[in-house]
C-alpha cells in the first residue's frame, strides 16, 4: 500500500478481513461497453474513454461494482462469495477531483436475499462508523422492485414501466416522466410512409424502409444504431404517447412516492397504501419486509434508517434495495449501494447469480476527518 491511499485505508481492509471479504485487485483499465450498456446515463457520460489497438472501446475504471462481478466470472469462482476492493476510480466529477478512492464489498451468490441485503447495510453502516466515530449516521433506503411492483399493479404497459423505472433514480427525470404520464405531449409529425408504419406497429416494415434510407443516404447500418432500434424506438415513444393513466391511478402513485416513515414502520405503510389503493404489491412487499426485519437484527437505531418510496440510486443494474448513508454534516452521501440480481448474467455468466453490494466515498470521509 502506498503512501497515495487515504491514513484510514488499513483499518478499513482489517474490517473487511474480519466481515469474511476476500481482498480483490481488478484492473484499473475496463472494457468499456458493459459501463456504456448496464451503468445509466449519470455515469456514462463521465467516464474516460480510450481504444486498445485493435479498436476495442476501453475505459478507466469509474466505479468497483462492474469490474468485480466480470472478474468473479473470469475465474470461475464458486458462490457464495463475498469481494472486498479499496482502489481509486477515475471520472468527471462536478465537485472534487477526477480521481478518487472507493472501498466496499460486493456480496454475491447469497440467496437470503433478506439477510444478503441486511448485511451490506450494516457493513457499510460499520465502515462510517469506524472512519467517523461518534457521527450520527442516516440510512435512507429504497426499493427498486417495490417501485416496479407498484407500476405493474396498475396496470401501465410495458413500455412506460420500463421509461419511469429507467427514471427511478434520478429526481428529475421521474417528474418529467410523471409529467408526461399525466398529459401526453403529441409527437412531431412523421412523413409516409414512416408515419402509416408507426401507426400499424410493423416493425419488420419500418426498419426494412429505415435500412433503405441509410443505404441511399451512404450510411452504415452498423454505425450508431441500427435500422431495428430506429424502428423499435419509434413504436415505443407512439405507443407511450397513446397512453394515458386515468385520475385515480395517477393520484395512487403520487400517494405512494410521497411514503417516507422510518423502516420500522414502512412495511405497515407500504400495506396500507396497497390496501387502500386496490393493489397486490406480491412477493416484493414480502421481500420488504423480511429485509426490513434483517435490518433491526443488527441493532441499527430504528429512526436512523428511513424508507423513501421515491428514492433511487441513478444506476441502471439496480433490481431490489438501493440505499445511501450521509451524516449530519454531510450535503454528499457518504456510502451507496443497492441489489443488482440480473447483473451477472448480463455481463455472461452461465446461471443467474444474485448480488447486492456498497462503496463509500474515502475523500468526503476524509474531508469530514481533517475538518474536526
């Protein structure tokens, strides 16, 4: 360890150590093409992109997450299997620099989900505790699946569940989504015959006349995307447009983003809402609740961990919790993390393997140090 890495970096390994994650080393050069496709928009367009000589997109490492789960698939690794990681990360950053150090630990293969879940809550919670000793820490924690459940429950197709599930992490763009849900706009005018072709739902048709047109116009169907998305994109954004989510509907899911109670009671909260509002929240509310009650099994103070419906983590590998921890002085969270089920098996592993994990920010919790 060098003398670049933060004074509190070997405390935070002999923790990791003793929670039973093994130490990993992943390169700080990535292939950058799971980051384009999987990571969201938020971190896409901040990270470093370079080619290998055989023209392969490349980039610097922007977060640990991704890299540890290509490397578990790499080596053929059994599960379960706990990962723990303290390096730097390298992207745009609007405040502080473009490089940074990130600990954490990726949790994978665990199928108590509850108790998978509980667990990285309370080694995250451990860390700060240990590089901030005496701070007042908040968990704030949401749900992704809660969120999609509630979608699904009433009953808006599937290509709207997918735009405000995309939406879910950022504030901004679920109102706007919202906005739209609420009074669909009317969508510029099409020409023939892409109009008449849109309004059918050809697919096949209008991306045959797309390819046409790209090939007249000397453009490669390979460069960009291609005729098929074109076409598959245009019937999204008609049908999305068509839709519009009737008054109650709409008002029962303003009712349930403005939830926000202490974890203790959410799982009544989140029950009395679906109650009220007709709904079968299924399987998610069950999960909700047994990860709550994991949660209070490792004795974190019930009104320092919060359930905000509308809160999400603006990373799109995210399928179930999702949480960040700051302190009271802190206007920046301190650590994230959340569930991501589906990820492996899009990066290529053989067989669905589940995985939650955290990070925290050794710069802000350095700030925090030096400023007492």
């Amino acid at each position: 360890m060098n003398a670049r890495f933060p004074a509190i970096a070997p405390d935070i390994l002999k923790l990791f150590a003793a929670r039973g994650a093994d130490a990993v080393d992943v390169p700080v050069l990535q292939p950058a093409d799971p980051f384009l496709d999987m990571a969201g928009e938020d971190l896409r367009r901040r990270i470093f992109l370079t080619e290998s000589e055989t023209g392969a997109s490349l980039c610097l490492r922007p977060e640990f997450t991704i890299p540890v789960c290509l490397d578990h698939i790499h080596t053929q690794s059994g599960t379960p299997r706990r990962y723990s990681y303290l390096g730097e990360v390298f992207r745009q950053r609007r405040e502080g620099g473009n490089e940074f150090f990130q600990a954490g630990v990726e949790d994978l293969g665990d199928k108590d989900i509850a108790a998978a879940d509980a667990r990285s809550v309370a080694d995250a919670h451990a860390l700060l505790s240990l590089c901030l000793p005496g701070r007042d820490l908040t968990v704030t924690l949401g749900d992704q699946a809660i969120f999609e459940a509630v979608l699904a429950a009433l009953g808006l197709p599937r290509g709207w569940r997918m735009r405000l599930a995309r939406a879910f992490g950022s504030a901004e763009q679920l109102a706007s989504a919202l906005e739209d849900l609420a009074a669909p706009t009317r969508g510029s005018a099409l020409a023939e015959p892409v109009a008449s072709l849109v309004a059918d739902g050809d697919h096949d048709a209008l991306a045959a006349h797309i390819a046409q047109g790209m090939e007249q116009a000397g453009l490669s169907p390979s460069a960009g995307r291609t005729p098929n998305d074109i076409a598959r994109r245009l019937i999204e954004k008609a049908e999305l447009r068509s839709v519009r989510l009737s008054s109650d509907a709409f008002e029962a899911l303003e009712r349930f983003l403005a939830i926000h109670v202490s974890l203790d009671q959410a799982p009544a909260a989140l029950s009395e809402f679906a109650a009220g509002a007709g709904l079968t929240l299924g399987a998610a509310l069950d999960n909700f609740a047994a990860r709550a009650e994991a949660v209070a099994g490792h004795g974190l103070a019930a009104g320092s961990v919060r359930y905000d419906a509308a809160f999400g983590r603006p990373l799109d590998y995210y399928t179930g919790l999702v949480f960040e921890i700051s302190g009271p002085d802190a206007d920046r969270p301190l650590a994230g993390g959340g569930r991501y089920d589906r990820l492996l098996t899009l990066l290529g592993a053989g067989k669905p393997i589940p995985g939650v994990g955290f990070s925290v920010w050794l710069d802000r919790i350095e700030a925090l140090r030096e400023a007492r």
